[in-house]
C-alpha cells in the first residue's frame, strides 16, 4: 500500500511514477493502492505515467487511487479493474496512436471521476460515478443526444430520397 490516506500524513507529491524513455517497457501494477480513496484532490499524490511511447506497455489489473496520464497518447495502457479517485489525462503531445482503455472504473467521493484535458481519447466500457459533486456525465448525455438527433435527421433525410 503506498499512500493510502489511512497510513498517515504523507509529504510526497507522487506515490509512484513510470517514466517513458529511449527503452521499451512492460509494466504491471496489480494490487497497487495510492492516494485517491474517498479524497477530493484528484492532483495530489497517486499514480502517475508521464511521457510514455508507442514502445510502453502499461497493464493495471486492479489498482485503486488517482490515476494521471500526461503525455502518454501513444502509449498502450489497459486497466481491467481500477475504482476510486480521479483519473486525469493531459498533454499537448498530439502524437494520438495509441490506446488508454478501462475495463471497470468506479469512482465515489470525487470532485470530479475523470479529467480528459488536451483533446485526448480514452475507452471505458464500464464508467460508474456514485454521487459526486460534479460529474462529466451531463455534457456526454448532451452530446449523445445531439448525436441521436443528427442520427434521426440522416435517416429522414435518407429515407426521403429512397
């Protein structure tokens, strides 16, 4: 356990850092707990990648705490279990070619579940925010609905031609 809120006052700026390099790498964190559980302070502390490429693997079966990806568009990260804190990916890197997926991420006592900065992607199938103070849900429901809107406009308009 590393920086957990429960194991007392903790003065670091992150638990754990992976830094991309010239190298290729593998990484697996499984089990890892950093700070983030029930905490409003997505930026502090946790579990940062910072700068990973197109050579760096990352695959965090079950972690829990704050998760932030800064530069790491061409990275492939995969996360089959994570749950509480935020998760905030950044960087104006435009090099994209790579995959940041979460198979479950639950998030509780947040501010905010996740902070998608920078134009960046991310795939989450299964995204469970429970009751925070804000959440990003509202504005992806707006832009669903404006895609079922334009959806049903083509189809009119499709139909109509036919």
């Amino acid at each position: 356990m590393k920086g957990a809120h429960d194991a007392g006052a903790m003065h670091n700026g992150i638990d754990i850092e992976q830094v991309g390099s010239a190298n290729a790498s593998h990484m697996t964190y499984d089990g890892v707990y950093v700070f983030g559980m029930y905490q409003k302070a997505p930026l502090r502390q946790g579990l940062r990648f910072t700068n990973l490429t197109e050579k760096d693997v990352v695959v965090l079966p079950h972690v829990q705490g704050n998760l932030r990806f800064v530069n790491c568009g061409r990275a492939t990260v995969a996360a089959n279990c994570s749950y509480e804190g935020s998760v905030v990916v950044k960087g104006r890197d435009q090099a994209r070619d790579g995959l940041l997926g979460f198979q479950t991420r639950l998030a509780t006592i947040v501010s905010h579940g996740l902070y998608l900065r920078d134009n960046h992607s991310i795939v989450m199938s299964d995204f469970y925010a429970e009751a925070p103070s804000k959440t990003v849900l509202a504005p992806i429901s707006r832009a669903l609905d404006d895609l079922r809107r334009l959806g049903e406009a083509d189809l009119r308009l499709n139909h109509e031609t036919h």
